[in-house]
C-alpha cells in the first residue's frame, strides 16, 4: 500500500528517526503506525523514543537579547550528564531554542501546559467566530476543534515551525537532537521579556509641546 507523507511525518516526529527510515518501516508495516516504530526501535533508529523516559536533570539556562535589548530570553534545557550539557552541539541547540522562543513568542513549552480555564475560553472565542460567519451550527464544533490545533501550533513552542526550517517542528528538532546525541532531552521552561510589555505607553501630543516650547 501507498504510505502517505501524513503518515510519514507522524512517525517521523514520534521517534526522532530519518524521513527514509520512516517510509521503510511503514511500507514494511503496512501504514501501521505502531508496528513501524516497533521496526524502527528493533534497528535501533526510534532513539527518541527509547530515551524519553530517562531522567535529565543536568543541562543549560541560555541567554538571548534582541533587538538592541529590546526582548529578552532565558531557558533552561536539561540533558542526561554534565558532559553533553557542555557540548557544542547541545549549546547550539539550547541557542537556537532560545531564538525561537524570541522571535515566535510562545506562552508554552507543550499543549499540556495549557489550562482546561484557558482552552475553554479560547474555544468560546473560536465557536463565536464561526457562528459570526454563518457557519451552520453542526459543524462548529468541527471548526472548533480545527482551528484549535492552529491555537497550540502557535502558542506551544513544541508545535511551533522551527524558524531555521518551517517544515520541522520544535518537537522533531528535539527527537533528532535526542537521536544523534543519545541521551534524553528536555525544554522544561522559560520566561520571555520585551521592553515595554505591559506598560502603557505615553502618547505625547505634539502640538501641545510646540506650543509649550514656543510658550504660547
């Protein structure tokens, strides 16, 4: 049977190994998803998978300022040992995390950090938008559901574009970087600052100042 490129990106970001692996252990489990990534531990290429329950607790707090120090980022990734939190190749990843979360503004690092009080609003908003486009009442919910998978992928880093390469996903980065480093990998947290954020900004009125330069 056809393995679909759908398919192949699911397996591909639930176990971190190569596009090409993927479509053989589907084409060799015949679509099943379950049965490919079996195939794909057994080889020893579903890395991610295999280190995921391995507890991390060393790693890096990186830094990134933008702009002329205009936004401000701090996050801490864990890894297994101390050794690889000092690698090139985990700090290049841990710098581009960093990046990312200045430059996409997420507000969490995984969907399930999302509160069932904040879903429920934003499904509110989403269900009002739809009925205010006529769209018939049974297949709201539909809609709902669909453009709440839009919600996470723009507000959960994990489901974010990866903006070096669109077509990844932060959560594929972290399954390959788990794979070719060998050990579990983890963005537990981070705190986003912009300058300004929060603050209401002074208008200034400007023929109130001229005339007050000119004492008028």
């Amino acid at each position: 049977m056809a393995v679909s490129a759908s398919a192949v990106k699911e397996l591909r970001e639930k176990t971190g190994a190569g596009m090409l692996d993927c479509k053989k252990a589907l084409d060799e489990a015949n679509g099943d998803i379950e049965k490919a990534t079996a195939l794909l531990r057994e080889k020893g290429l579903a890395a991610a998978a295999n280190k995921a329950g391995r507890i991390a607790t060393e790693g890096v707090v990186e830094s990134y300022i933008h702009a002329g120090g205009r936004i401000g980022v701090l996050v801490e990734i864990n890894c297994e040992t101390d050794f690889v939190a000092k690698t090139d190749q985990f700090r290049e990843f841990a710098r581009d995390i960093a990046m990312q979360i200045a430059a996409a503004n997420p507000k969490y690092v995984r969907r399930e950090e999302v509160s069932a009080e904040d879903l429920e609003k934003e499904r509110e908003i989403l269900r009002n938008q739809a009925l205010n486009e006529g769209k018939p009442a049974n297949i709201v919910e539909k809609m709902v559901e669909g453009r709440i998978g839009k919600y996470y992928e723009e507000f959960c880093l994990l489901e974010q574009p990866f903006i070096k390469d669109p077509d990844k996903k932060i959560s594929t980065l972290l399954n390959e970087k788990i794979s070719t480093i060998g050990e579990n990998i983890s963005i537990r947290r981070f705190a986003r600052y912009e300058l300004g954020e929060g603050l209401e900004k002074k208008v200034d009125n400007f023929v109130e100042e001229v005339m007050s330069q000119a004492k008028l």
